[in-house]
C-alpha cells in the first residue's frame, strides 16, 4: 500500500512545473530574439550603403570622377554597419551604367537570388546620366539563416555629372 500511497503524492507535487513551463516558452522566445537583431542588422546595413550609394553619385556629380576607384573611396569611408573599411573595399561590387530611355536598366539579381556580376562594371562618361550601383554581401551570424535569405545588400541612384565639374585629370 505505501506505493500507491506515494504515487498519488508524486501526482499531487507541482514543484519544477515552473521549470517545465519557463524551458518551452525560453527557447521560442530566444529564436524570436535573435531573428529580430539579425533583421535589424540586415535593414540596417542595407540602409547604410543606401545613404553611401547616393553620397558616391554625389561625388561623381560634383567632381567628374565616373571610376570605380571614385565610387569605392566614396561608400567605404562612409559609416557602414558590419564592415571594416577593408572588408568593404574587398567586397564592395560597383557597377556605371549609361541610362537609356531606349531599354530599362537590367536587374542587378539573377532570378535565383544570385548577383548578376555583369552588372556591375563600369560604363559611361561624363556627358551620360549614370546608373550608380552598389553590392555588398551581407553578414549573418547566424548560419541556419544563410542559405535561406538573400546575401547581397544592394542600393542604386541615378545621377548626372555636373556640367561645372572639373575635367577629368584636372586640378581642384
């Protein structure tokens, strides 16, 4: 009879019912948590090489200079969330094109998701309004996440050199 005395007791013991209940609800919360930072550092830096992008058209606006050497000085000394300066020169994909009212431009992402690396070279001269685009891909830190979501952080403007810029290879 002492069994089925303390078995009934062990059914009436809630102690570590808590514990149970905190163990389901931390692990979908922490998830949720760490989906929400990832998010924001992904908005974020894609806001980032946005305000970047449109300061390097600038500069090509202003000084004349439609090189990508211009374009990189430009984004990467820029405040950009999540790359060091050399991380952003290295992987930093510039792409000048010519804009036409003949043909849009193309798109800069392949269907699968994929850069479309012959978009981004450089094109164009002075006198062209010029298609200011820009690529960087973007860091997750957490793995599970990486073959599921887009890697690349892309931003463009349209821009037009000014006709009081400088001469290329002239003094400022």
């Amino acid at each position: 009879m002492p069994r089925a005395h303390s078995k009934a007791r062990l059914l009436l013991d809630n102690r570590g019912a808590a514990m149970v209940e905190f163990g389901f609800a931390v692990v979908p919360f922490t998830l949720f948590v760490l989906l929400m930072i990832e998010a924001f550092l992904s908005i974020t830096s894609q806001y980032f090489l946005e305000a970047a992008t449109v300061r390097a058209a600038h500069e090509i606006s202003v000084h004349g200079h439609v090189t990508r050497d211009a374009v990189v000085a430009a984004v990467c000394n820029g405040q950009l969330m999540l790359y060091s300066k050399a991380g952003c020169e290295a992987n930093l994909q510039v792409g000048i094109t010519p804009v036409t009212k003949d043909a849009p431009p193309p798109y800069a992402l392949t269907s699968e998701g994929e850069l479309n690396a012959g978009q981004f070279t450089v094109a164009g001269g002075r006198h062209d309004i010029l298609l200011v685009r820009t690529a960087l891909p973007v860091p997750f830190s957490l793995p599970i996440l990486k073959p599921h979501l887009n890697e690349w952080a892309v931003a463009g403007t349209v821009t037009r050199v000014s006709p009081y810029a400088p001469a290329e290879g002239a003094a400022e």
